[in-house]
C-alpha cells in the first residue's frame, strides 16, 4: 500500500495542556479512513494538525516521502493537496454556489475562469448541486450547504479530502444527504479522512478505523474488528455508549 500520509510521532499541547500524544498513523491511496471518539478526544485537532491549520508541538508529517514539518516546505503548495470539508461550511456569503467553487482555483491554481467553471461544474454534478450554480450560501439548507463544501473542495483535485464532523451542523433529516454524496466518493476511490460522529457511517465506508480516547489512537482496524470485536475495554465502553 501506498502512504500518502504518514503521521509520525505527532503531538500538540495548547500551553500545558497536551491534546495529542505521540500518533502514528497512515493513510494510504484510495483508503477511507474513520477517526471516531467523544467530545474533546483530540479528534479535530488532529485532523487540523495534517492539514496544519494547527501547527504540530512536534512530530512528523510525511506527505509523499518528505517531512512537511521541515522548515523548507511551502505549507500552502502541501494545503493546495489536501481537501477539507468544514462542520460549518465556510462558504463565502456574498458569492454565488459557482463562485464558490472557482475562487480558489483561480486563485491557488492559477486556472483560467473557463476551466475553473467547467471543473466546478463537474464537481457539483457529483453531489446533486448543479441546478444551484447562482444560489447564494443563505438560499440554501445546512445539507445543500454541505455538498456545495464538498465540491468546493474536490474542485482544487485534492490527493485527499479531509472531513471535519461533516454532519454535526445538520439537522437530522438533512445528514443522509451529505453521507450518501461522501459514501459515493468513498465508492469512486477517493482517499479520506473522515472524523464522525456517525457510527453507521464509519462501519460501512470505513477501510480502517481509527478510535481516539483522550488524545492517543487508543486502537485502529478494519471495522468488523474495531465494531464488533473491540480489544480494548476503552474503545468496548465508547461504542456501548454511542450504539445504543
């Protein structure tokens, strides 16, 4: 398997307060990675961390066999790869859902307004938004708003789509939408990392699980394992509390 990501060694305190301790993991080509845990495990802080939103306290990043934590890497030429999908959207307010989809490939990518719009359009084709192109952000629902996030990110042809808590803004009748449009990516063989609340979700897309208990990787595999045959007690109590 192919690592597209490797996370070595990795921690991040905020003042005394250590949130993460020493995580190794990796994402490989093609994988649809789930992180899942309660409230306050570190999981969106790590998640920031690969995409460096936050910066690390210290440990490795390999992104394609070179440390992105060195001093000498462009951090936004390694942002430009990964995608990222938000809990609040973060659409632009004032722009229509097309321009949305454009304005940071024009402006990272440097395309042409022509192949900008064709490439968002095929994107939001993808997740059922096309007929959308001059809403604005407030026209639409928490659901609607999420699937324009999604294309905007596919838009930039990230190596690979990092998921913040993509449903927990939602209402409930609207987060099937959004996991349907994410399980079809997953099909097409996008690379992910999902962090989610949604256990259903992660046991049926997930290539691996990773579960997260008071910042460490407490244990990861498949999901018939991490579901159905949890090895650790930590991870036993947790689903017992999310299943039922």
């Amino acid at each position: 398997m192919e690592a597209v990501i490797e996370i070595q060694h990795l921690n991040k305190a905020f003042g005394t307060h250590e949130v993460l301790k020493d995580i190794n993991f990796s994402v490989n080509k093609g994988e649809v990675v789930c992180i899942i845990g309660s409230s306050g495990s570190g999981k969106s802080t790590l998640l920031r961390c690969v995409n460096l939103l936050e910066k690390p306290s210290g440990g490795k990043i390999i992104y394609n066999g070179e440390n992105i934590l060195d001093n000498k890497h462009d951090i936004s030429a390694y942002r430009t790869k990964l995608g990222m999908v938000f809990q609040q959207f973060n659409l632009f307010n004032n722009h229509n859902v097309l321009k949305n989809c454009t304005v940071g490939q024009m402006k990272v990518l440097k395309r042409s307004r022509q192949e900008a719009e064709e490439v968002a359009m095929k994107y939001l084709k993808v997740v059922g938004m096309d007929q959308y192109v001059n809403a604005k952000p407030k026209q639409l629902s928490g659901g609607q708003k999420q699937r324009v996030a999604i294309a905007r990110a596919l838009s930039m042809e990230p190596d690979v789509m990092l998921f913040d808590e993509p449903t927990s803004a939602l209402d409930p009748e609207m987060v099937g939408e959004v996991l349907k449009v994410m399980k079809e990516l997953a099909d097409s063989g996008l690379t992910m990392l999902i962090v989610t609340h949604e256990m259903g979700f992660a046991k049926e897309v997930s290539d691996r699980v990773v579960f997260m208990d008071k910042g460490v990787i407490a244990e990861e595999g498949s999901p018939e394992q991490i579901f159905n045959q949890p090895a650790q007690e930590r991870t036993r109590e947790f689903l017992k509390r999310t299943l039922n």
